[in-house]
C-alpha cells in the first residue's frame, strides 16, 4: 500500500528518519530471512567486547554479504573493524550513513533491525529507490566496498510491559523500525505487550518481509496480528489468492483492523507510524522540521488518538 505517495516499499527503504531501513540476520538464518527463528540459540557477546559503531563519529564498515530480497530490494551485511565488536544497540534505535556522491557528502538514516549485541556485523535492507541518493549508491556498491556509518543514535526508548497494544503501522519501507519493536517484545517472553501490525504497500510484490512476519503471526497468534494492505492487485491469479485489503489505508480499515483508544489520552496503548511523506500525512501528520513529534493529526487523530499516545518515527 503505497498508498500515501511514497509508493513502493515506499521506496525509500531508509528514507529519512523513519523511513530508514535495515534488517538482521544471523550467521546461521538462510539469507532470504530477517527475523531469528531461534532467538534463544544465539550466543551473546561478551559484555566487554567493544561497540562496533560509535554515535558521534563516522566509522568505515566493510560491506561483506549482498542478498537479494525482493525484485528492486537487497539485504546488505557490513562488518565491524574488529570482528569481535557488538552492535550496542537500544530498541529502538537508527545509524547514519555517509558518502561523496558527485563530489558532494550525502547524510542519511537508516534503521537496522540488527538485534542488540549482534556481534562482528549488522545489516541494512535496502530498496533501489529511483530518486534516491543514498539508496542508488549503496546498491553500486561491491563486496570488499567500505561505507561510513555512525550510531546507533536512540529513537523511542520502548520499555517491556508499559502498554497493554502496540499497533504499528507501516508503509513500504517504513517496516523497519517495526522489525526492532517485533522482535524486542516477542522474544521477551516476559513481555505480555501485544502488538497489531498494519503494513500497506503498493502491491503484493513490494511486501518486504512477508514470509517472516506470517510465520511470526503464526508463532505468537496470541500476542501478534498482522494485517495487510496494496493500493492493487496486479493480476487476475492475486485476486483469486489474496487475503488482505486493497486499497489505501482508511478510517473504515483502522477500526476493522487495530485497537483503538478507549478514553482521551489511553494509556493502555501506544500507536507507532513510520512510512514515506504522504503516508505519514494520511495517517499522523508528519514530524516537524527539527524532527520533533509535532501535532498529531490524520485519521489517527479522528479515531481518537493524541499526542500522548502516537508515536511517529
């Protein structure tokens, strides 16, 4: 559901600030996979090995593995300086990429889904968004290739059990900052949020991720929904098979599909959004200039949401 103009994966798999992207894999997940089937297999770092990143300088990382996940979208993996480094990451947390790019420096952020202290290496999911800079420059690159990276800088400290419903809600590429959050609360099994995701794309094609989330959905029915949403079905055998809504995300949908508010300012709920431009307009309003949350407005605001309640990244 590309819905709200930012299109495809809304494009931008790493679009500025919430748009960002990356996701995670481990040494011993098959490549087409983000989230880890076996969290509890995995072998933390040791508390002293050094951090990978650092949030106030540019450090250049090697670009180690390129994986294919869609038809315009790769799974980038750079390894740290040192291979026994840990990515000291916070949920939920984005980096900053760097590069000359016709003789000018090219900012941008990109959420990775890494999870924390994922030791010797993290990685980005990225979309060839046409009109991106950044994104058209990371798909140039080669095996061996370095990038300069900074961070993790912090962007919503989520705490376990403070809501009783997540609802995120996501377009394109946006599900990256999502991937963070999933993953935080489902494999603490001490965490009993539960969470609603609503993910809208162009078309079924652009859906990032499907196959891990539907296996999640699975996994956890009791404490993850996920539903779905594209702005059209592009052949007559998707209209036979396909589950989901079609169409951009509407206030009809919003109550078919996520919890909503009980009273001014509830508490019990948080409501987090992240996608390109015209989608954050249709749906929250967009964050100011000086990237602060500013006024909460859209649908979410008519069905009953406040700033006190809505996040958006």
């Amino acid at each position: 559901m590309s819905g709200r103009r930012g299109t495809k994966k809304f494009l931008l798999l790493a679009t500025v600030v919430g748009g960002a992207v990356g996701a995670y894999i481990y040494a011993t997940r098959k490549p087409s996979l983000v989230f880890d089937s076996n969290p509890k297999d995995k072998v933390k770092a040791p508390i002293t090995a050094p951090d990978g990143l650092d949030p106030n300088n540019f450090r250049p990382l090697t670009l180690s593995k390129i994986n294919d996940i869609s038809h315009n979208t790769k799974m980038f993996t750079f390894s740290f300086e040192d291979p026994k480094a840990i990515l000291n990451l916070k949920t939920a947390s984005c980096t900053v990429f760097k590069a000359n790019i016709d003789g000018k420096d090219v900012i941008r952020p990109y959420t990775p889904t890494t999870r924390p202290n994922t030791q010797g290496y993290l990685e980005f999911v990225i979309k060839n968004y046409p009109q991106g800079v950044m994104s058209k420059y990371v798909h140039n690159l080669k095996k061996g290739d370095k990038l300069e990276i900074k961070g993790p800088i912090p962007k919503y400290d989520y705490q376990p059990n403070k809501f009783e419903n997540l609802v995120l809600i996501a377009g394109g590429t946006g599900i990256t900052p999502m991937v963070q959050i999933i993953e935080e609360v489902l494999y603490n099994s001490k965490d009993k949020t539960k969470i609603t995701l609503l993910y809208a794309n162009a078309s079924v094609d652009d859906i990032l991720l499907k196959d891990d989330l539907d296996k999640l959905a699975q996994k956890y029915p009791d404490r993850f929904k996920c539903y779905y949403t594209v702005d059209k079905l592009t052949d007559a055998s998707q209209k036979k098979t396909w589950k989901g809504d079609t169409g951009f995300v509407t206030e009809n949908m919003l109550k078919k599909c996520i919890p909503l508010p009980s009273k001014a300012d509830d508490e019990s709920l948080l409501v987090m959004v992240c996608g390109p431009p015209g989608f954050m307009k249709l749906l929250s309003g967009d964050k100011t200039p000086d990237y602060k949350q500013g006024e909460l407005t859209g649908l979410l605001k008519k069905l009953g949401f406040t700033e006190k309640n809505a996040f958006k990244f």
